[in-house]
C-alpha cells in the first residue's frame, strides 16, 4: 500500500498520543513494508514505541518532527530511505537507526540532537551531508557490520565526553569523513521554513532515570501474577523461547 502525509509548515500532521498526559510509548509507531511511494512532509510523530519504520521500502520523510519515541525515530531495513530537512530529538536509543541492508541512504540537512545516539548504521550504505548533531550523549555517527558512509560537510557540536572525533566506525565497516565542523564554526545549521511546536513537553529522554514508561511490570497487579521466574543477567536480546526446559536467547553478544 502507499500513505501520503502531507502538511503544511503551517499545519503539521500529528501523529500522536491521544492520552491527557501523553509519554514515551503511549502507541506503537508507523510501520510500513514494501511501498515505493509513500512519504512524510511536514508531519510530527511523537510519544510511540517508535517513530517510522520502514522494511523493504524508499520512504521519503523530510520537513517534519521525530521526538520523544521509546526506541528509534526513524528506522529502516532492507530499503532506500531519504531523510531530509527534519528535527529528530529526544528519542530513546537512536534518532534514526538502519540495520540489515540498506542501500544509498540518503540523509541530509536534518537536525539531530538532544538524545543518546545519533546515526547508527549496520549492513548499510549511507551519505549524510549538511546535518547538524548537537547534545548526543553518546554519540553522533556510529558504523558498524561492514557498513559504508560517506560523511561529509556536517555540523558536530557537544556530542558524547569528549569523543573526538564523534563518529565510531568498527566491525569491518569503513568511511569517507571530509570537510566536516568539528568545533571550528565553518559550517552554518539547516534552517526550516516550520515550527518546532509542542502541546506537551516530555521532560527527558526515554531511557533516563526520570523515564515513567513501564519497562518492568510488578509481580502481582490486576491482570497478572507471576509463577515462576527461569534464567538470570539475560540483558539485552532480540527473542527469547523457552524450549526443553530451557531459556534461549538469540543476541549478538
């Protein structure tokens, strides 16, 4: 199938929580699969488990706001993504995250700040030109699983503890970085013709000490008690079975 969301910059599409206090993964997220013609202009998406996601797809997403999601603003595997002319902040593990083969993805003029992680790249072919990364804790750029990007003339500012430069690339991946602001100011910020606007602000970063989303649910409550409990330091996983008694998990690590 194919969604259009086009607006204005002066009348954004919302896609949002509908609860009196929204917070971060109030609702699932937009996920589309194999489309070639569907995009995001000037909308805002807010307050999901994530933001877009796309699979086997080329989603144009430009002009528009990506904030407060519980994992990744944008995401994508196996596509051809364009990102462009976009704010992204504030979402709980990347601000757009491409993971298992993407190719020419192109991401440029974009805003990203004010989250844990930038970028971040497996099995992906990406060209990022002309964004401004600014107040990453983390960091802005990271490469990885023979990844390849080409990164150029983009705006670096207050990203991770003084990682320098704030791009990791590893694990057979490998990189064109050139004429990039690092700090020197020789490079201007994208500017946009919309408005950053809020009905609501969150507060913090998903993830955070402050985070109110229920990651873990109490023992006992009014829909569930637990009767048992199998495994220990799990951490973090793709899936679990149990299966001859017996708890698998399928991870990298």
């Amino acid at each position: 199938g194919t969604l259009k969301a086009v607006g204005t910059p002066e009348k954004q599409i919302w896609f949002t929580s509908d609860a009196e206090d929204p917070i971060n993964g109030d609702w699932l997220g937009i996920v589309l699969g194999d489309t070639k013609n569907s995009e995001f202009n000037y909308v805002i998406v807010e307050f999901g488990e994530l933001g877009i996601a796309q699979f086997d797809s080329e989603v144009v997403v430009s002009n528009s706001i990506i904030r407060w999601n519980n994992s990744e603003g944008l995401y994508a595997e196996r596509s051809e993504p364009v990102f462009m002319y976009n704010i992204l902040y504030g979402n709980g593990y990347h601000e757009i995250a491409l993971e298992q083969y993407n190719e020419n993805v192109q991401i440029l003029y974009n805003i990203i700040r004010d989250g844990h992680y930038g970028v971040h790249c497996e099995k992906t072919t990406a060209y990022l030109e002309g964004n401004y990364f600014k107040n990453e804790e983390f960091a802005a750029i990271t490469a990885g699983m023979e990844s390849h990007i080409v990164v150029k003339r983009n705006k670096f500012e207050n990203i991770g503890v003084g990682q320098k430069p704030p791009i990791s690339i590893y694990a057979g991946s490998t990189a064109e970085i050139e004429n990039n602001d690092f700090g020197e100011g020789n490079i201007p910020a994208p500017e946009f013709d919309y408005e950053d606007i809020k009905n609501f602000e969150l507060g913090y970063v998903p993830g955070d000490l402050e985070d109110r989303y229920l990651y873990v649910y109490d023992e006992v409550d009014e829909t569930r008690r637990t009767i048992k409990k199998i495994g220990q330091g799990l951490y973090f996983g793709w899936a679990l079975v149990h299966a001859e008694n017996n708890l698998w998990r399928f991870s990298l690590g």
